[in-house]
C-alpha cells in the first residue's frame, strides 16, 4: 500500500511538472507598462469586447484588452489566448475592428492613423497580439519573448 501512494504521489508531481501554466496575460502587461513607461491604458471588461471587437467568447480563454482614455489617441495593446484552433477566428475579428479604426482614423488624425498604420502583430500558437502606438516593436518584441519562454 505504501509503494502503491509513492508511486501516484510520483506520478501526480511528473504530471504537474508537464503541463505548462498559461501565461498571466494581465500580469505580462502590467509589468511591461512599468518596465517600458507606456502610455496610461484602461483595461476593458469582457462585455466592451464582445461590443467592440464583435468576439464570441466561447472562442478566447483569457483576454486583456488596454484603449487609451480619451478618443483622440490609437494607442491600443491587444492580448489574446484563444480556445484551442480558434486563433485565426479571434485574429479575423479583431482585422475587421483594425480596418474599421483605420477608415475613421485616416480622415480624423493623420498622426494618429499613421500609428495604427503601423501596428504590430504577433501569432504564436493560440496567442495572438496586436500593440498600437510608438513603442509597438518594442513590446511585440517582449512578448514574444514571454510566449516562447
């Protein structure tokens, strides 16, 4: 009896040790915000997304969405875990919301629509992130050392 629990004790910490924990996508931003000093965001909750973004969240496992505080700015971090095989359903959603923006913006704030002209993306597995606004390379880049790690 006694070797009968080593081994399920054994076997539940092999177990635990093989499956890899999703990443805080919150906390990832949070920290990069203070890491990297960007502009002051306002998280959205889940019912903004489904409004703004059109998403079905049947789709998305965990999601932190970061829009400016006023509506003359672009600057927007875009972070998504989706349901398993369901990334490029997310990605298209939010493609339809970026050309939208792009067809307000380029006759709003010429500035402001060369910023969301020039966003980021980054696909990695069932990740997808869009970062908008002057340091987009630069946390793209971070993320994705994050992701892969």
């Amino acid at each position: 009896m006694k070797r009968l629990w080593i081994c399920f004790t054994i076997l539940i910490l092999l177990v635990g040790c093989a499956s890899t924990p999703a990443v805080d996508l919150k906390g990832v931003y949070e920290r990069l915000s203070k890491e990297m000093d960007l502009p002051k965001l306002v998280e959205i909750d889940q019912k903004a997304a489904e409004l703004v973004y059109e998403f079905d969240m049947k789709t998305i496992k965990q999601f932190a969405i970061y829009r400016p505080l006023t509506n003359v700015q672009v600057d927007e971090v875009i972070l998504i875990e989706a349901q398993k095989d369901q990334v490029l359903a997310v990605k298209e959603k939010v493609d339809q919301y970026l050309q939208m923006s792009e067809e307000y913006w380029k006759d709003f704030l010429p500035s402001q629509y060369e910023l969301l002209k020039d966003r980021k993306e980054l696909l990695i597995q069932d990740y997808y992130c869009v970062v908008i606004g002057k340091k987009a390379q630069e946390v793209i880049d971070a993320l994705e050392k994050e992701l892969r790690a």
